[in-house]
C-alpha cells in the first residue's frame, strides 16, 4: 500500500466540505452518479471509436446498494458503474490533484457565498469530493477497461491529508464482491462511509428521492438494490426478498417532443447535465431536420460561470452523435464570446469515430455552430425586446414584470461577453449590436440647455432610487440599446456618442460631457476593459457612425459659429502656446476646447492613436514602445485659463499648465505620474 498527499488545493476543499459545505448535503448522490455517468459515456464513445475498446463487453448501467442503517452499525452507500474504470495514475490524476488553473477563484467564490457553496461544487467538476459531507471515508474499488495488465486498484481517504492506493488481488474477498473477479468486468465502486449525521442515506426511499430528483435524465439505467421484508401483523420479519428496480428514467430528454415537456423538466434537466443548483434563466430546444439532421438543447444560467473569464474556462456543450457523447471538451462547438451557454448538440450526421482534428474542420458541426448561433441570439433579442415592450406598459403584468426581471439578469451577467461578439464575430455583428446594452446619459425629465449642477441634480435622484424605479428614470431602462438611442436622436444628428473609461462614476462626472449634454445630444456610458476594442471594430450602427468623446474630431456637430471660433482661436493663441511651452513634450497639443462650458480642462487623444486603456491593455501584455501623449483642450473661458493672459511668470504659468493637465488627468480616470508635483504646483497657485 502506497500513501500520497493530497494537493495542497484538495486539501483546502475537504476542509471547507467537512467543516462548512451543509447547506446542500443530498447533492453529493447527484455528483457521485454524474461521474458514474461520464465514466459510462467515455466507455460508450470508445467501443464505436477506438479498436483497442472494440471488444469490451459493454453493459451500460449504474448499481446503488446500502447496507447497515440499524442502531449501532455502519452505515455504507454504495454506487457502482461499469464505465471506463481507472489505472493507478488515473486515482492519483482524477481524485487526488485538482488539476485547473481556475482553483484559487473557485475558493474565493465558495468562501463569499457560503449559501451557495454546495452548487459551485459541482460547477467547478471537483463532484467527487462532496461525498465527504456525508461520508466519514471513501473506497474506491475500479478496474480499467482494455487495461492489458488487468490490475484491480483501491483508492481509500478519510478526507484529512492523505490517500492511499493500493493493488487488489483478483481472487480476494472485495474482488468478488464487485465483480471485478470477472476478466471482462471494468468500471468502479465508490463505497462510502456514511457518518453519523448521514445515516438516512442508508435508505431505499431516500435514495429514490434523491436519484428522481437529480438524477431522473441521465442516460444510463439506474439500479437501486435493496431488500424487501414481509411482516407479520405484530410487526415481525416473516420473510424477505433481495430486489432490483430501476429508479430512473434513463431518456435522452433532448430527443422527447418539447411538447411532452414540462418547463420543470427542462429544469430538473439543466441541474443534471450542469451541476448548477439553480434553476437556468431561460432554455431554446430545436429539432432541425432535412440536409442535416439535429437536436440542440441550449441553456442560459441564472449566473456567470466562475471561470467566464479565465483563459482555461471550461466548455458548457456536450457534443453527441446518435445520442453517443463524443466530448464536452471542445471550445469549437460555439463561439468564444457564447461560453456561458450551457447544452448538448446531438447531431445524426456525424461518424461514430469522430476525432478532435476532424470536429475543428467538419462542414456539419460548422453548418450546426452557424444555425445555433444565430438561433440564440435570435432568442436574446426576443427576450429583450419583450422587456422594453413590458417596461412601456404603465400597469405591466405579473407576466411582464417577470420578462423585464429575465432580461435584467441577462444583461448583468452577460453583456460583456456579448459585447466580444462585436469584435470576433463578423458575420453575426448586425445581431449582436442589437442585443448588447449600454448605460447612457440620457434622462427624460431633463430638457436641453440644462446646467451642469441640474444634470447632476437629476444624477443623484436616480442613484437614490433602485430596482425597478431606477431603470424607469430612462427610456429605455437602467440599459439601453442602439435602437432605443436612434430613436431618441436629435433632428439631423448624424452620430452615435459614447463615451469610454473604467469607472461609471468617473465617466458620468466627465467634462468632455458638458457641451453635449448642453446640446442635448445623448451620450453612451461604455464603462468596460474592452469597449476601446469593440465599439471601433464595429464603427456604425446602421447609417450612424460612432464616436468616441474621449477623442479629437468628435465635436464637429456641437453647432460652433465657425468664425466665432476662428476669432476666439485667434484672441486665446499667446494663452495656448504660454501652456504648450510649459507641458512641452507631455502633451501632444493644447488646443482651445469647443465642448467645455464648466470645467477648465479636458483630455482627449488624438483620432490615430490608441486610448488610455489601450495603453494599459498594451503594456500588461508585454509591449513595449507604447506611450499615448494626451491633448489638452482648454476652456477659454474659465478663470484660471484666463489669469495667464496677463502674466509672464514662467513659474506661475508652469503651475497653471501642469495643474489643467493633471486635473484632466485625474477627472478621466487617469493616474498621476508624479503625485507630489501636483501638490506642490497646487500649493503654490493657493498660496499666491
């Protein structure tokens, strides 16, 4: 018998499972079949694909057994699969080492939400550890299909540091119990040792509970082993009768008739193929038949997988063939930016035999992605545009109010990955720019020409309010769309606006805002780490071009009296060459601003060159050379600017200049690069 450690991060798991995971405990049947499940699926897949699995006997079934139960005994369950079995290595691979890059923020998740703990479990693929919440010990007998050497293992942990593995000898007593004396038999055993508290899982009717409720679809018989007593009418045992009973389904649900199906079907569905212990916001089941023959069965979850953005994420779609599981590890089955989607493709077209390097170029599964993409996204713009209809309503429905709150969580969880699309996804951008939402600056109670200090009025009435109420304070909700924002345009304006940064607040404060809200041009709030990369990929919506505030050239439309501008130009140039001899080579121009009406200054960049955010994108992935030089616009007409009219003190006109710039700086969102100057530049002017 050999001992190993646990990895450091398995170990951090069980004690969270042993001492903190009970909100949930009957999932841990749910985990243990599913892994039974896929042990059965990868053996199915490789007797039609693999000729050295082609003569396995194969009899596709799930065996639960207890015993004990009584007062004073031990209580054990039993699950048994006859699926793909395991070597020694593979013991040490699956159940000793959490082998995702991803561990560390599964920890954090599992310790912010303590109430949700036991459904992240199963998310997270680490299932088989669960059964620790109600087993003081585990066993695990397996054999491995096709394996030449023919070697029984045995895993065995009680959960602490360790786990041992030893070698079984074929003839011995728990070889014979498990049938793996048998030269043909493959598959595993988990034995567990139910404690204390777990004693009721020792039971015929608790298990059928448990295996209808989370267990009912999976596509393999489920056999329950129990003993059946005959009493007599005082109460005592006459006679008793081992029994066998199937006590699931065993139904490939995604090929019944949606209309033999119940929403809670599709539900209790959803929680066996995901893992996820909520219910999921909404499914899309489509039968396609014809040149190609297909099911699909989509769903969207209620939250954000944890790993949505990690480079290792792991794939929701479990790719069949004639109800066959090839995979559930290729990313290729939908687009990146779709990795949310959770589901199964089930095609009748593909071989049996199918490999990694032909899914990547197969014309079916190319044909089957490009028909369920666009299906899916026709349902996310349905979905959304049932919401904006429900808000119109001014007595909306049970009905409605439940369509606005579906597409509300849709877009808090995945707007962002949805916002990918416009990037990565050409064929589909038309699509995608009419689903994607944004925040904007737009407020139907504020007329145009509205002070500063009147916007900022109604800002903070907005912010006060929240739910439902907040959305209202905008057309089209707390988010808008593009085709809410046409609509809303000025007669004869030609652009989209937005503006972009990391932080909303910091946005919404922004002085390059001032003129456009003065001229009641609405202004979008695209406050994300990819808008920068995304809204330029898709340049217009329909005849609109977009642009960006944060950018030179964007206020052509600001209705400035070209002569006006040119004699102020002309009056304010000494003022602008005064900063433009200070800044020097930190600035790429000064330049008299056309949309500030409040603030003194503002940055913006130049057309050309990439953005701030860009910068810090380019920089953290290694490139070097990248330096944006900003443009200052200043304001005319402010005191500040206006006191370097009449001066000529170098230092005096350096504290002001650096001073503007640093404000800018520090309003769009921008770190200073020397702190300590500004203060003292600030002291200075205060001083004087």
């Amino acid at each position: 018998m050999a001992t190993y450690q646990f990895q450091t991060e398995v170990n951090q798991l069980l004690k969270l499972i042993i001492h903190s995971m009970y909100s949930n405990k009957d999932i841990f049947l749910r985990e243990i079949v599913s892994n039974a499940s896929d042990a059965l699926d990868k053996l199915k897949y490789l007797t039609v694909s693999d000729d050295a699995f082609k003569g396995v006997h194969f009899t596709p079934r799930i065996d639960i057994s207890f015993e004990g139960g009584d007062e004073g005994k031990e209580s054990v369950l039993i699950v048994q699969d006859s699926g793909i079995g395991m070597t020694d290595k593979d013991l040490t691979d699956n159940l000793g080492t959490i082998a995702r890059s991803g561990t560390k923020a599964f920890f954090e998740k599992l310790n912010e939400a303590a109430s949700k703990d036991s459904a992240l479990i199963g998310q997270f693929g680490v299932g088989f550890y669960a059964a620790f919440m109600a087993a003081k010990k585990i066993d695990v007998y397996t054999r491995k299909a096709a394996d030449p050497s023919g070697k029984i293992w045995h895993w065995s942990s009680d959960g602490t540091n360790s786990y041992d593995i030893e070698e079984v000898a074929c003839g011995s007593e728990e070889a014979k119990k498990y049938g793996f004396d048998k030269s043909e038999s493959c598959g595993s055993a988990v034995v567990m040792h139910l404690n204390d508290d777990s004693k009721e899982y020792a039971s015929r009717w608790k298990i059928e509970e448990l295996i209808k409720k989370y267990s009912d679809y999976i596509a393999f018989p489920i056999y329950l082993h129990y003993t059946q007593n005959k009493y007599d009418d005082k109460g005592n045992v006459t006679s008793s009768e081992n029994k066998v009973d199937q006590v699931n389904s065993a139904s490939a649900l995604w090929k019944r008739s949606k209309s033999d199906l119940k929403e809670s079907d599709y539900d209790e569905f959803y929680k066996t193929m995901s893992r996820d212990g909520e219910d999921p916001l909404m499914y899309v089941h489509t039968h396609a038949e014809g040149t190609q023959e297909y099911t699909t069965l989509f769903y969207i979850p209620k939250t954000a997988p944890f790993d949505m953005y990690q480079a290792d994420y792991k794939s929701g779609i479990k790719l069949y063939v004639k109800r066959v599981f090839i995979t559930d590890d290729d990313r290729e089955l939908l687009p990146a930016y779709l990795r949310f989607v959770r589901g199964i493709i089930d095609s009748e077209d593909l071989p049996l035999n199918v490999s990694r390097e032909i899914l990547q170029q197969n014309r079916i599964l190319e044909t089957i992605k490009a028909q369920s993409v666009k299906k899916l996204l026709g349902e996310f713009k349905k979905l959304g545009d049932e919401a904006d209809k429900a808000r119109k309503s001014e007595k909306p429905t049970d009905t409605e109010k439940k369509a606005i709150e579906k597409w509300n969580t849709f877009i808090a969880q995945f707007n962002r990955p949805m916002m990918e699309g416009l990037y990565s996804d050409f064929a589909n951008r038309a699509e995608i720019a009419e689903i994607v939402r944004f925040k904007t600056t737009y407020k139907p109670d504020v007329k145009d020409g509205a002070s500063a200090a009147e916007i900022a009025e109604k800002d903070a009435g907005t912010a006060g309010d929240s739910g439902q109420n907040a959305a209202d304070k905008t057309a089209g909700g707390e988010w808008t769309s593009f085709a809410d924002y046409v609509q809303r345009m000025k007669s004869g304006q030609k652009s989209i606006y937005y503006i972009t940064g990391s932080d909303e607040n910091n946005l919404r404060s922004s002085p390059l805002l001032e003129a456009y809200t003065k001229k009641g041009f609405e202004v979008l709030i695209i406050a994300s780490d990819i808008a920068d990369i995304v809204i330029p990929a898709l340049g217009k919506y329909k005849d609109f071009e977009l642009k960006s505030v944060n950018r030179a050239g964007s206020d052509d439309e600001l209705g400035v009296d070209k002569a006006e501008a040119e004699k102020k130009e002309k009056e304010f140039k000494p003022i602008v060459e005064k900063i433009k001899e200070a800044l020097g080579d930190k600035v790429k121009e000064v330049k008299l601003s056309k949309r500030l009406s409040d603030s003194p200054s503002c940055i913006v960049v130049d057309e050309n060159d990439p953005s701030f955010q860009m910068e810090r994108m380019m920089k953290a992935m290694g490139q070097t050379g990248v330096d944006v030089k900003p443009i200052l616009e200043v304001n005319g007409d402010h005191p500040i600017v206006q006191k370097l009219k009449d001066t000529e003190d170098k230092e005096r006109i350096a504290d002001i200049s650096f001073v503007l710039l640093d404000q800018a700086l520090l309003v769009g969102g921008e770190e200073l690069k020397d702190p300590a100057d500004f203060v003292r530049r600030m002291n200075n002017l205060l001083s004087s």
